[in-house]
C-alpha cells in the first residue's frame, strides 16, 4: 500500500495548456499595495512562449516552457492558492504575479501576461479546481481516522414519540370493492349491462297487437335442436275478442247503410 500511494504522489497530471504567454520583469513593490500591470512596460516583453499547469500530488507547478522545443524557462511551484505563489494584479485580470524557484533555494518575482482575457480565467479555474480537491481529500483523510467524531444520523423513536396514519381512504376503498352488485342475466345465460344512472330504461314500447320483425320467433336450422334459450323470448299477446268484433262491427255498419240506400232509392224512376 504504501508503494501505491509513493506512485500516485509521483503520478504528473496536466491541468491546463496556453500556447501564448507573455514574461515581465517586475520592479519592487514600495509598498503592500499590490502589483499594478502599467508599471510594467507591456510592450517590451523579456520572454514569450507557452505555459503549462501541472499537479504531482496535492502541489501544483506553473511551467513556463519553450514553444518549439518545450525546453523548460522557469517553473513556480504552488502549494496553496490563493497566496503568496500566485497574485493577481490591481488594475488587470490579464496579469499575475508569480513566485518561480530554481530549485537551489534560489526565488524571484516575474510578471505573467496573457494575450486573450479567456486564457486568464482558465489559468485561475485551474488552479481553483485544484486546490479544491486537496481540500476536500484532507477531510476525506480525516473521517477515514477518526470516524467517530462525524454526526451520527438518529432515525430511532425517542421516548413517548408516536405517529399516527390516516388509513380511512383505505377502509372507503375496501368498502366500495365489497358492495359490488352483480350483473342480472338475461335470456340464455347472457349477463346484461345495468342502465346508466339517473337515466330511463331505453327499451321501445310497441302498441299492443303489433310486434316488431326483429322479435319474431327464431327460425330453426337444420340439425339444430330448440332450446330452452330460444324458447324463452317473448311472446305477443293475444288480441281480446271484444277488439276483433270492433273491427269487424265498422264493416258490417257499412254494409247496412249500403243496403238501405239501395232501397230507399228503389222507388224513383231512372231516366
């Protein structure tokens, strides 16, 4: 375990790349402050070329490298930001201040300028972003020890707490489900759909005497028996005799009116 993690102190992880950047030579500060950029003379930069953020470990490292060749010019390590390794000027987001070290004990102060204000702001994300996560690896470090000493999450019922349900939908819905009613069966078994609420029954009314084709008697195939299914529809009932008269008693009226006519008209003379 302890080689793994001598490897991952060594593992060297790139965080950010501009091609374009610009060095200055700073003139002491008089005073605390800050460092302004119009002091700088911009236009006569001591060196250009291209700079590179890496990270080995919870350090960073601001690489300045040639453009062609990536020869190393100088590199300013970072161990916490923002502090004394990084400043931003006064008067500019286009412009640091860093802090680079020979390795020989050996540090100066230079100017950093970069070209397009969008590469400034990438170049302070990074290092951000860094210093972020070394943060949160420390506390992370420190739970792993001392895993006693984090907030313990309490779900238990203290002493004399109740809680109470409201479970009367529940009893409505088995009540409901219960009083179902059943469907009545019609002629042959067939269950029937009950009438809408509220509404009439839709059934027709037919004069008596008159009987609709659609209800006639069913014919019977060949070879098909009659059940007691197909007997079982309704039958018209019969037409009282006192209704039959009536309807032959008109036309026996008629006859004798007829008759009578014919010989009340037998005595005149036809010319």
């Amino acid at each position: 375990m302890a080689a793994m993690a001598a490897e991952e102190e060594e593992y060297e992880a790139v965080l950010c790349v501009k091609p374009a950047v610009h060095v200055y030579r700073v003139p002491p500060r008089a005073s605390n402050r800050g460092y302004r950029a119009a002091e700088w003379q911009l236009d006569q930069p001591a060196w250009s070329g291209r700079l590179r953020i890496t990270a080995k470990g919870k350090i960073a490292y601001i690489k300045l490298e040639d453009k062609t060749s990536g020869e190393l010019f100088a590199q300013a390590p970072v161990e916490q930001f923002p502090g004394i390794a990084v400043e931003s000027v006064t008067d500019s987001s286009r412009y640091f201040v860093i802090r680079i070290e020979d390795g020989n004990g050996r540090r100066a102060f230079i100017g950093v300028g970069f070209v397009d204000r969008g590469d400034a702001f990438d170049f302070n994300v990074a290092l951000q972003d860094h210093f972020k996560w070394v943060r949160q690896q420390s506390e992370l470090a420190k739970q792993a020890e001392n895993p006693d000493q984090g907030p313990k999450l309490d779900l238990g019922f203290k002493e004399g707490q109740t809680i109470k349900l409201n479970i009367a939908n529940m009893k409505k819905k088995e009540g409901t489900a219960g009083n179902a009613r059943p469907r009545p069966a019609g002629p042959g078994g067939l269950s029937l759909l009950p009438p809408p609420p509220g509404g009439k029954s839709s059934a027709p009314v037919y004069p008596s005497g008159e009987r609709p084709s659609s209800l006639s008697e069913p014919a019977q195939l060949p070879g098909t028996p009659i059940t007691d299914s197909l007997l079982s529809w309704p039958q018209p009932a019969a037409a009282p005799a006192a209704a039959a008269a009536d309807v032959w008693g008109d036309f026996a009226k008629a006859s004798g009116s007829a008759s009578s006519q014919t010989q009340a008209n037998a005595g005149w003379v036809q010319f």
